[in-house]
C-alpha cells in the first residue's frame, strides 16, 4: 500500500469549490417559505359552498411532494408544497372522525393494570 503525501492535484483532475455558491439560507435547517397546494381530497363534503361563498374550514392535510425552486415566468422563484387533504370541516361544526388519531394502538389496554399482568401458564 502507497501513502499518498502530495497535496496537488494531478492536471486532469478538475477542483472546484462549488460548495461555496450554496446559499447558505437554503440550507436544510433553514426552509425557505413555500406555498402550499392542496390535492386531492379523500371524501366529498356533504354541504359544499355555492359559487360566491365564503367559509372557513379546518383542513387536515399530509404533505405529499416539495418542490422548487421553480422559477415562475414573471421570473420569481418558488418553493411549493403539494399537500393531500385527509380531512375537512367546516369551522364551527363537528370534527369528523380521524383513523390515525382515534384508533387505538394494537393491543392497548389502555390502564387496565390487569390485563397487563395477566400471563397465560396453559401450557396444554
């Protein structure tokens, strides 16, 4: 095996310091604003707004794609969101039911002490 000790690099080898054009501002910790688009949504709403109408709802909704920078032909740059509507209601009326935050965990017994102590011997 061959220490390599030259710190040159051979004259067919490009270097670049490409790194250093990164925008510090887009780094990952640091997002820059998007806007969101909603899709699709998963249920029709039962009493949807005529034309002309203004509600309010209450949106649950999981983010599907990132997108951008995509440069607008006005010459903007955006970062957009593209989010998939699990849920919504009408501000003011009942939520509907959410699978993810109302079903119970497999097995949960919740704070049944019991069940948690109960161990089968039926070894037959």
């Amino acid at each position: 095996m061959a220490l390599i000790t030259d710190k040159e690099a051979p004259p067919d080898v490009l270097t670049t310091d490409a790194l250093d054009a990164v925008r510090a501002d887009l780094a990952a910790e640091d997002q820059p604003p998007a806007y969101l688009s909603f899709g699709q949504s998963t249920a029709a709403l039962d009493d949807p707004p005529e034309v002309g109408d203004v509600r309010t709802y209450i949106v649950r909704a999981r983010c599907t794609g990132e997108h951008g920078p995509i440069e607008r032909k006005d010459g903007e740059m955006r970062y957009t969101r593209t989010l998939q509507i699990q849920w919504c209601h009408e501000q003011g009326k009942p939520k509907p039911p959410d699978a993810d935050e109302d079903q119970p965990a497999l097995f949960d017994h919740g704070d049944d002490k019991e069940a948690d102590s109960e161990v089968d011997d039926d070894d037959d």
